[in-house]
C-alpha cells in the first residue's frame, strides 16, 4: 500500500472508499479499509469531513455505522488526550500487571518471531508505514502479555515508524491491550491470526487455547530483549518571515491545505524539537510531512520552539488549532473539526458512543 501526497489523490482515496463493505471485512489483513488514517492523523482531513463524505450518499445508516464508529474512537482517544488530568504516556486506569521488563522483544523489531503472517507485516511496516489495525493488536499483545514487556517502549518503536501516527490513539490503544486503559489483557492464538491474515502456520508459541496464556512462559524467541531509541534528525530551516502579518501555525497534527486557503495570510510549519523528542518518528514519516505540506501554498519551515518564532514575530497574529502539542502556544486558537460537539472524558468508548451516534445517527 502506498500513500500518495498530492491533494487529489487523496480525495479520491476518500471518494472510492465503500465504508459497506468496510464492516464485513475491515478485520481481515486484506479487508476493505480506507487507508485515510495517515491523512488524518497529519491533520490534512478531519473525521468530520469523513464522516459528512460517507453520509451525503443517503447509505442505509446500519451499513456504514461501523465505519463512522471507527472514525468515533479516534475523536474519543483524542477527547481522552485533550480533557484527561492523567498522561496518556503513563498507565492510565490501572497498573500495568505481570510485567518483566521495561524493553520490547529483538525479534519484533526484527521481525523475527517465526509466526509468518507478523514477520511479514513488520517487513511491510517497515518498507510502508502502515499496519493494519488488527496486526497491531497482534503485535502489542506479544509485547505485553506474552513477552511480559511494559507498553511504553513498544509503544514508542510503533509511532516512530507510522505514518499515521497519533500519540493518543497509539498509546491508549497499546494500553488497552496491555489491560491498563481496559478491564482486561487482549490474547490472540495462532488459530486467530490464520483466519484473519488467511494463514495455515501451526506449532508456534501462540499455537495453544486461550485457557494457557494465564501460564504461558515467555517464549523463548521473544527472550532477548532491546531498548528503543531513535532521534529525529530536523534540517535547519531559514525562513523569510515578515513581522506583523497574520500567520498561520501549521505542525505535525496540522497540515489543513484548506485552512484559511483563498486569504493573504503567512503561513509557518513549526517543528520543535522538544515535541520530537519526546515523540520521536522516522524519517519516512518527516518526509512523509513535507511531502503533505507542499499542498499548502507558500508555506515555510521553521524549525525552533514555540518562543523562539513568537519572538520573531512579535508584532504578528498568531493563529494555531487547538491540540495537546499546541496548548503551550500563544495567540488565536481555532478549534478542530471534531466528529460531534459530544466534549470531555468518558469512562468508556460506548459511553461516549452513545451521546455522539445521537447527533450523527439518521433515519433510513
């Protein structure tokens, strides 16, 4: 799967996408899904305009319910993020149990596990970006409940490297199936992964029934463990900017082309190191930025902290969306095309799902 840049691909990604066909086979590595979350998550479409897309076309409201529920759990992970008085990058409900290590298994980041179908995702991740949702679950699930390794790490080495890489749907995602942002662990044998990726492997350290994993021993594939480090290498910029013209803050989670599209407005993409620091991603996914910054017109690069372009432009208007990343920002903040007006923290997905299908749900 590739992931094109240019503004008119991309919507036509969003206009072939059959969101009916997506709730048959959206578990299934081959499955019918959108492929919009990169676009998404850099902030270039909202799930509003995803969302407004699929139900101009009058669809039966039960056939692309499922889609739209997905689009509502990025909103909810995102809610969480914004309203939450608790760090997403800390366990967030309950502790995380029965850990051993604060490492990932070499043979994730390797790829080398000896099941097929994840050795062979994670050579695609790699060489793509992307990896279907239900693999990460996979993945995350031998990280924490087989190799008994905290999420965070793992975590981590999984943002790095996609595109679609959202801190909030990330973390809190990997701490659902690690048990601590949910009432339980997330499992699944080999028989699971053969139906879903359409595989036939047997006698690997995930080929047991369920009822073994509460004494599984770790593996010893998964018994050589590594750290994850990686530093995120921001070319030094030199823009012209003009003190006292209204400017636009573009960042990683804002790459709106349409934002203020047709007004005389200067328009900056701010990249602070201490953000990438503290989120590090590969150079896939910067690229994969600047490629998608290019649909905005005139826009220049300016690679310091939030302090340093203030001081710059001083005399300017500052205009920025609000976002977690930017809420140290100074000056006019927008809000973001949410899903629903539906705000603040819930203690579960299906609470919140219930207040949002309300205003999204129609009759058919």
């Amino acid at each position: 799967m590739n992931f094109p840049t240019d503004v008119g691909a991309i919507e036509d990604r969003l206009n072939r996408f059959n969101p009916v066909s997506y709730a048959k086979s959206r578990n299934y590595l081959d499955g019918n899904v959108s492929y919009l979350s990169p676009y998404i998550a850099r902030g270039v479409i909202s799930t509003k305009q995803v969302a407004d897309r699929m139900m101009e076309r009058n669809l039966p409201w039960y056939t692309i319910e499922k889609y739209i529920q997905e689009l509502a759990w990025r909103d909810y992970w995102q809610l969480t993020w914004k309203y939450s008085e608790k760090s997403i990058d800390d366990d967030f409900k309950h502790v995380q149990t029965d850990v051993s290590n604060h490492l990932m298994p070499e043979a994730i980041q390797k790829g080398t596990t000896g099941i097929v179908a994840i050795d062979s995702a994670i050579a695609e991740f790699y060489e793509t970006g992307y990896m279907h949702n239900h693999m990460r679950m996979y993945i995350a699930s031998i990280c924490c409940n087989i190799a008994k390794s905290h999420w965070s790490v793992p975590a981590k080495w999984l943002y790095a490297h996609l595109l679609d890489g959202d801190a909030a749907s990330n973390q809190l995602s990997w701490q659902w199936v690690a048990g601590t942002f949910s009432g339980k662990k997330y499992y699944a044998n080999q028989e699971n992964i053969n139906r879903y990726c359409h595989s036939s492997q047997t006698a690997t350290f995930l080929d047991v029934p369920y009822e073994a994993f509460d004494v599984l021993p770790i593996p010893e594939v998964l018994s050589v463990l590594d750290s994850f480090e990686m530093r995120t290498d921001l070319d030094v910029s030199n823009p012209t900017l003009i003190d006292g013209k209204r400017t636009l803050i573009y960042n990683y989670y804002n790459l709106d082309p349409s934002w203020y599209a047709d007004t005389d407005v200067q328009r900056v993409l701010l990249l602070e190191p201490t953000h990438f620091e503290k989120y590090p991603i590969s150079k896939k996914c910067i690229d994969f930025m600047m490629d998608l910054s290019k649909n905005i017109k005139n826009i220049q690069v300016f690679v310091g902290e939030f302090v340093e372009l203030n001081a710059v432009l001083n005399n300017s208007e500052l205009v920025f969306k609000e976002h977690p990343t930017s809420s140290h920002y100074k000056g006019t903040e927008e809000s973001r095309a949410w899903l629903t007006d539906v705000t603040g923290t819930y203690n579960s997905f299906f609470a919140y799902w219930k207040r949002a299908k309300k205003q999204l749900k129609y009759e058919s």
